[in-house]
C-alpha cells in the first residue's frame, strides 16, 4: 500500500482515459482526470451546436469510470438512444449534462453537480472552457477541420498528419493547470494521439505547466494504429510526436506492450486498416526516459490495455505495492 495518498493526473479522453482511471480508482489516490475538450462528433456534435454546451461527451467516460455509485446509475449514463426522433443517436449522459449546464448556467457546475450524483472517487476537469475546434494540417498540405472529420476520415487516411492546432486560441483551465501543479505523477494516454490526446497540450499554459511539473511524467503507448491518425506509426513514432509537442526530456517513463495479440484477435482489425504497435529493441537508445516493457494485453476481447495491469505499473514507479 502507499504509505500516503499521492495526486495522480491522467491527461487524454476517451476509452484510454477509461481504462487508467478504472484500474487506478481501486488504489488509494487523489485522482484527476483533465480531458480534452475538441470532441465535435455524434450526439456531441448536435449538443454543443443547439445548446452552445462544451462537448459532454468528453467528460462522460472519465465520469463514468471514477464513478462509485450504483452500477445501473452508472451504466444509464453510458446508455444511447436507438430511436425516437430527435433522441436517435443521444448518449443519456450527454443529454443530462446538457440540462444541467442550462439550469446550473455553468458546464463547471454541471460537472460538480452529476459528479455528486455519480459520487466521483475524484475530479474531472475540463482542459479548457472555451470553444476549440481541432485543425490538422496534412502532408500533401490539405487542411482538415474538426476532430470528428481528423478522427473519422473522409480524406485518404494514409497521409500523416504534419501539423495540429486548435482555433481559436484558447487558454488552459486554471484548474487544470493547478492539478498539475500539484501531481505526484501525470499520465499522459493511451488514447487517440491527434484527437484525444494533443488536443490538451495545444492549449496556452498546458504545455510549460507539465514541463514545470515535478511528477513523474508517463507516456502508455497505444497498442493498435488508427487508420487517419497513426497509419503505419511504430512505437517511436508515437513517443516522437509526444515529445514534438510537449518537449524532449520531459517524459520520464514510456509503457510498452510485450504482449503480442493472437492472429485471430489483429485480424479483426484489418477493416478498420488498424496495425498492432510493434518496436524494436534500440528503438529508444539514448533517450533519457525509462522504457518500461511488460504485459498489459487485455487477455480477451478488444485490444486494450488491461486496466489492473496498468495501474500496477503505475502504482510501483510511485513506490507502491
């Protein structure tokens, strides 16, 4: 056990955010999810259109996954409309944080609000309070604009993205910035490199804020490519974009799958034109980061990292147990 409770800020979106905080949540740690807030697809997309609202479905996950209330409750945040009209396609909990955005007149508040609810073992934060959208710049020199459309491409997926940023300009949430102030250790992924993950170290203050910081810094790399975003990426290639935009020598730990998938298990994602990560052994020689290979397969199902073997790694670079 850890002698005494350490502040752990996870930084990204989406499943990969999920992932880490559900195994973390069974540790004790003060934990922070900061997540981005470009989202602009689906149910999201409608809501932040309509109403105005930062985009619900960012936060809903993190919420969800450091949720300690009752698993039905849980589980209707997470549940999506299949019918009816206007409600066709709309997340529950999208819909109620809208609400209470609108009643509460803060999307802040709301969080406060539906984290009370949810009874949150911990805070989520939004990465900013202000209306971004997400711009890629591609090889061939195209511009795309919107997560959704870098996310989900309609342009051809086998060119890399050369360049990201997010307009307008936009600060950190002071929030944000002060939970990093204050962590023992920052982990950053795994999820969606260009579109959940970047998004946050776009914003102005984000970027110096995890340079100052004296925690530990861990990147989780991703285990599968994603056709539009990291066709064809490699371990390193993944980390280069990281340092490009966060910094060289900032990271202290790199995680690494040593767990090769099954044939039956990659082959499911050749539809989707996704790779299994590989890297080689003098992929990282002369980088100043740790370089920590072990097993954090999910045994069965989606490629995924398994949340309980994640939070064990992360839990002994503290010192813990």
């Amino acid at each position: 056990m850890i002698k005494k409770q350490k502040n752990i800020v996870v930084i990204g979106g989406g499943t990969g955010t999920y992932t880490v905080l559900s195994g973390l949540k069974k540790y004790p740690v003060n934990l922070t999810a900061i997540v981005s807030m470009a989202d602009d697809g689906g149910s999201t997309k409608q809501l932040r259109e309509e109403f105005g609202v930062l985009p619900p479905g960012s936060v809903r996950p993190a919420m969800v996954a450091l949720s300690n209330a009752e698993e039905s409750l849980a589980k209707l945040f997470e549940y999506r409309f299949d019918k009816g009209g206007g409600l066709n396609g709309h997340n529950f909990g999208n819909l109620f944080l809208t609400a209470l955005t609108n009643q509460l007149g803060s999307f802040e508040k709301a969080l406060e609000e539906a984290g009370k609810l949810l009874k949150l073992q911990g805070q989520v934060i939004p990465s900013t309070l202000e209306h971004i959208h997400l711009v890629a710049k591609l090889e061939n020199g195209k511009i795309i604009t919107g997560e959704h459309n870098i996310d989900v491409p309609s342009h051809d997926g086998m060119l890399k993205i050369k360049e990201v940023w997010v307009e307008p300009k936009a600060r950190a949430n002071t929030k944000a910035l002060l939970a990093i102030k204050k962590a023992d250790a920052i982990i950053i992924g795994p999820g969606d490199l260009y579109s959940s993950i970047l998004p946050n170290f776009l914003l102005g203050g984000m970027k110096e804020a995890v340079q100052k910081s004296r925690a530990k810094k861990i990147y989780v790399c991703n285990l599968m490519t994603k056709f539009g975003e990291t066709h064809s990426f490699h371990a390193k290639d993944f980390v280069a974009v990281i340092e490009q935009y966060i910094g060289e020598e900032v990271i202290d730990y790199v995680f690494l799958n040593s767990k090769r998938p099954s044939f039956a298990r990659i082959k499911k994602y050749e539809k989707e034109k996704a790779e299994f990560v590989e890297y080689g052994a003098e992929d990282f020689k002369g980088k100043n980061f740790e370089v920590v290979r072990t097993n954090l397969l999910r045994p069965q199902g989606f490629i995924r990292h398994d949340s309980d073997k994640l939070a064990r790694q992360i839990i002994k670079i503290m010192g813990g147990k």
